[in-house]
C-alpha cells in the first residue's frame, strides 16, 4: 500500500468501487430484462425515484458536518465504509425479503455520503492545484480497473448455483470492511483556522462565473448520460434486440469512461478545465448528429462511447475547477449541493424516455442539439465573464 496520502485514499477508493460492484452485481437482473417492457416502465420509474432520495437526505447535514472539521472528512470516510459493511451483510440475509429494501436504500444513502467525502477529501492529497486533475483522473482511472477485477469473482460466484447472489452481497461486505480498516490509515488533516466565510461570502465564491456555468455545462452532460442509458434500453426492447447488444452499449460506455479519464490529465496539461468541459460539449453534439443520421445498434454503441468519455473528463475538470475556486471551509457542502443537482437532473433526463416512447434516432438528435445548445451558451457565458473580468 502507499505510503502517501494519495496513494493511500486511492487504496480505499478501490476496495469501495469493488464493493460498488459486487452490490449492482448482486442487485442486476431482476429489474428491467425480465420482465416485460409495460412493467419494466413502472418499476424503472419507482427506481429512479429511489436514487435521488439518497441526496435528499445526505445533502442538508452531510455538507455542514463536513465542514466543521477537516478531521470530520476521514471520520465520514470510514463510517460510510463500515455501515454499507454491515447494511451488506444484512442484505445477505434477507435477499428475497422485503427487508432488503430499505437496506439497499441505506448503502445507497452511505455510498452517496462516502463519494461526496472522497471528493472534498482530494485537494488535502495533492501539492498545488495545478495537480487536481491528474489526481480526480487517477481515482477515475482505478474505479474502471477496480470495478472489472471485482466483476471476474463476482460473475463466478453467481454462476455457482448454491452461491449465488447472498455471497457476492458477501463479498461486498468484506470489501467495504477492508475500505474502511484501509480508512483509518489516512492521515489526519490539521484544521486551518482562518476567518470564518460568511453566507454572503460563500454564495460569492460559488457563483463565480466559472462555477456557475460549468455546473450548467455539466448538468447537460449528466442528464444525457440518464437520457441515453434508457433510451437504448426502451428503444432495443421495442426491437426485441438480444440483450447482449445492450451489454455491448454498456461496455462501450464504461471503455469510453476509462478513456476519458485516462487522457484528462494530458488535456488539462495542454488547455484550462473550462475548455475541456467544452469540447466534452462539443464532441457529444458531433457525434449524436452522426448517429442521429445512421442509425442503428452500432450508433448507439459508439454514441455510448462518446458519452461516457466526454462525461467522464468532463466531471474531472469540474471537481477540479471547484476544488480550485470553492473555499475550502464549505466545500463538503458545496460537494454535496452539486452532486445532488447532478443525480437530479440525471433522474430528469433518464425519465423522459421512461415515461415517453421515443424513436432511437429522434433521442440522439435530441442529445445532439442539447449539447450544442449548451456549448454554445458555455462558450459565449465565459467570453462575456472574461470581458467583465478584464473591465474591473
């Protein structure tokens, strides 16, 4: 294990993703691709409801608690850890009882805590600023990595029928246990005490124009990745497509994450976070007109592609333009304020085809002129930010 403090917080982050996976592993199957698509509406409604719910009740105390104490962060690491420990094991026990749903509504509420934690926790690991995008991509980077170890012992214990999905909520368990023990090695970070930051001097902070826009910019990016996840599904049950093409399209979209993050740090080296968030704009809207135009089981694998990479690197220069503006006495709520935006609008963009039956090609030019729209109000908002800026 590394003896840095990034290295360090990487090694929990990887034993999470790892429990992550082993939970959707456990979870898979039982809501969408068995059932028929009249009845999968309905309970993929219910499940979209259920995952804002989590924010609703982490964002109001989550954030303040953070920002009392720097020291709170590690605390909240480590408890988020061993509660979705326990919440796992319990959820072993009762996988075909109706207990197992409040209990999956506990890990959900704990993993949101835990990775609105991980992200205000990230400044504290890294030398200067300039350092923040390579160390959000490497925490994405080791999250795609971990996730594919996981699933290879994941898949074969579900493959192993007097196994099955109790013992890979098992494993989740000893996962998130070995999370949080690996938690309590990271280093305490010393309170600055400096001048409080007033209400008004916070709202300032997070409405620069930096900030104010990339959250727009970004909101678009989250609500299409909802958008288009469910419009593949609805759009190939409609085609009787076999479900492996949907497989594909997920693949396609986590390679896709993996690139993004990969080559973030190099686009953060040649260019500023507010111009990477851009082009993630641009290339979507480029490439859904494309596949808008063509068509077909092979567009939405490489759209799924694009999404995911332009999403992915995305996210990295916006964590790093708030880790760099946002004062860090109210960044744990700042955090949590953002992130339940975002899940709020992915909610928004995956129900519209949920509730709404919506031709493949008419969704992805709807991705394409949405993510044009909002390049072009990005661009044109920084612009004018810069002249102001260059007035006063």
């Amino acid at each position: 294990m590394s003896k840095t403090p990034f290295g360090r917080l990487a090694f929990v982050h990887g034993l999470a993703i790892g429990g992550d996976t082993f939970v959707t592993m456990a979870l898979a199957g039982s809501l969408f691709f068995s059932i028929s698509p009249d009845a999968a509406r309905n309970r993929v409604a219910l499940y979209l409801v259920l995952t804002v719910a989590p924010f609703a009740v982490v964002a109001p105390w989550l954030g303040p608690l953070l920002d009392r104490s720097r020291n709170g962060r590690r605390t909240m690491l480590i408890v988020a850890n061993a509660g979705r420990a326990v919440a796992c094991a319990l959820m072993a026990r009762h996988i075909q009882s109706l207990l197992l749903f409040p209990e999956a509504f506990a890990v959900l509420v704990l993993s949101k805590a835990y990775s609105i934690t991980k992200s205000s926790l990230v400044p504290a690991t890294v030398a200067d600023e300039s350092a923040l995008v390579e160390a959000n991509s490497r925490l994405a980077v080791l999250a795609v990595l971990a996730g594919f170890v996981a699933a290879i012992p994941g898949a074969a214990v579900l493959k192993i029928g007097f196994l099955g999905a109790e013992w890979v909520m098992r494993l989740a368990a000893v996962a998130f246990t070995a999370a949080a023990i690996a938690g309590m090695r990271l280093e305490r970070v010393p309170d600055q005490k400096g001048p409080a930051v007033t209400l008004a001097e916070e709202k300032a902070e997070l409405h620069t124009a930096a900030i104010r826009l990339s959250v727009s910019a970004m909101a678009v990016l989250r609500a299409v990745v909802g958008f288009l996840v469910f419009l593949t599904a609805f759009a190939f049950r409609r085609d009787q497509t076999a479900a492996w093409w949907f497989g594909v399209v997920i693949a396609a979209s986590m390679v896709g994450s993996f690139i993004g993050a990969a080559v973030a740090p190099w686009l953060r080296r040649a260019t500023a976070e507010e111009r990477i968030l851009a082009g993630a704009l641009v290339a979507v809207a480029v490439v859904g007109g494309l596949a808008a135009r063509t068509g077909g089981r092979v567009s939405f694998a490489l759209l799924a592609a694009v999404v995911g990479t332009a999403a992915s690197a995305g996210k990295l220069a916006f964590d790093s333009i708030v880790q760099r503006d946002a004062p860090d006495a109210v960044r744990g709520r700042t955090f949590a304020r953002f992130e339940t935006r975002f899940q709020v609008v992915w909610v928004v963009g995956a129900f519209i085809p949920v509730v709404i039956p919506i031709p493949g090609w008419l969704g992805m030019a709807v991705i394409a002129l949405a993510c044009g729209a909002a390049f072009v109000i990005y661009a044109v908002g920084l612009r004018a930010a810069r002249r102001a800026s260059a007035a006063t």
